[in-house]
C-alpha cells in the first residue's frame, strides 16, 4: 500500500508551510513578528545599499558656550552617511580648532561654516554681499544679558561732547553673539557682535572708540 500524501501535488506552496504555533496567532505577536521583518528588510537595505558612504564630519565633544575659541579637546570627528551632510560642514579638526563659536553648541553637534565667527556668517546673517560683524560693548551691560543670537537692534550712539550728534547710527544691526562673562571677566567686559552693511559697520565701529553705545530692540 502506498504510503498517505498528506499534501498532493497539486497543492499550493503555502498550503505546505505547517501553521503557526497557537501563541504565535495572537494580533500583538503578529504585530511584533510584522515589525521584526520590516526592521530587517531595512537593515538589509541599508547595509547593501552601493550608493551609500560615510564621510568625516567635525562634532563637538563637550558643550561649548557662545564665544568659545575651541581647542582640540572641544571637538571630534565622527562618520555619517553623505547623504545627511550639510553645505559646510567641517571636515577636519584642523578647521575647528581656533574658531571662535557665535551661538551655544550641544555635545555631539556637527559644526558647519556659520557656527563660527567669520565672513561666511557675516553674509549668511545679512545676505546683501557687503556684511560686517562689529563688536561694541554697552554702555549698560546689564543690556547684553537681554539680547540674543538673531535680535535686531539699532546702535545709538551718546556723543560726550557736542563735536558728534548723538542718535542713531546703525539701524537694524542683527546681533551674532553675545560673549559669555568668563573667569575673570565682569559683565562690562562683555562684547556683542553684530552684523551691519560695510558703511554702518565702519560708522560703529569709529564711534565705539570714543563714544558710549547702546542698542535699542525692534
């Protein structure tokens, strides 16, 4: 006699695959079992994906305060996948180290160009093609405790003598960075940079040299 066929010819393929064990049917395992393959079908992905490669990119090792010219021990390198990188990005620590940082900057944060103090912050701040960044400190210092990266201000100048009007002397200044008080450094000390068109940036600039300044906020 012939042995029984449990499963003819004919049947189909997943008339074949034994079913699922009783505690494997639930609706929560088959969510879990569902979200397990999806996981691995895009690992798989991921991983064999010809296009995909990491570059070096510059990452802050610690958090670092506005102000902070960095050291090698402020930052890291790190690899990310090309496709995540930002228009100027450093990719070296060679590029950091030195830089003066314009705003806070958390652990693990990438630095790109305009993070730092320098020409292309001035023109991403003020994109006219002629931006400057001029430090002023303030008349009140309690003042810098008041503004923030990105405010708007106007520069006024109070002249001590009647050789230069006192007023207005820059109109709509955007503040870059505001310096953090170090050790040893009193709140008068204190410098705000802010960036201004070429002419008003040279008109604050003369003027910080003999005259007291303040900012009104717009």
């Amino acid at each position: 006699m012939s042995p029984t066929v449990d499963h003819p010819l004919s049947a189909r393929l997943f008339d074949r695959i034994p079913p699922l064990p009783p505690r494997l049917r639930s609706p929560a395992a088959r969510r879990i079992l569902a979200a397990a393959l999806v996981g691995l079908a895009v690992a798989s992905a991921y991983r064999t994906d010809p296009s995909r490669t990491e570059v070096p990119v510059v990452v802050t090792a610690t958090d670092v305060a506005p102000g902070t010219s960095l050291t090698a021990a402020d930052v890291t390198v790190t690899r990310v996948d090309s496709s995540l990188l930002a228009d100027g990005t450093l990719r070296s620590v060679d590029d950091a180290v030195g830089r003066t940082v314009a705003g806070p900057v958390r652990s693990g944060e990438a630095l790109t160009d305009v993070r730092l103090l320098g020409p292309r912050l001035a023109s991403a701040t003020l994109p006219s093609g002629d931006a400057r960044i001029v430090p002023i400190r303030l008349a009140d210092p309690e003042l810098a405790q008041l503004l923030r990266a990105g405010d708007v201000v106007d520069v006024v100048r109070s002249a001590p003598d009647d050789t230069s009007p006192s007023g207005v002397i820059a109109e709509s200044a955007t503040v870059v960075m505001v310096s953090a008080p170090g050790s040893g450094v009193s709140r008068r000390d204190q410098l705000v940079l802010v960036a201004l068109r070429a002419d008003d940036a040279s008109a604050v600039a003369a003027a910080s040299l003999s005259d007291a300044l303040t900012v009104l906020l717009r």
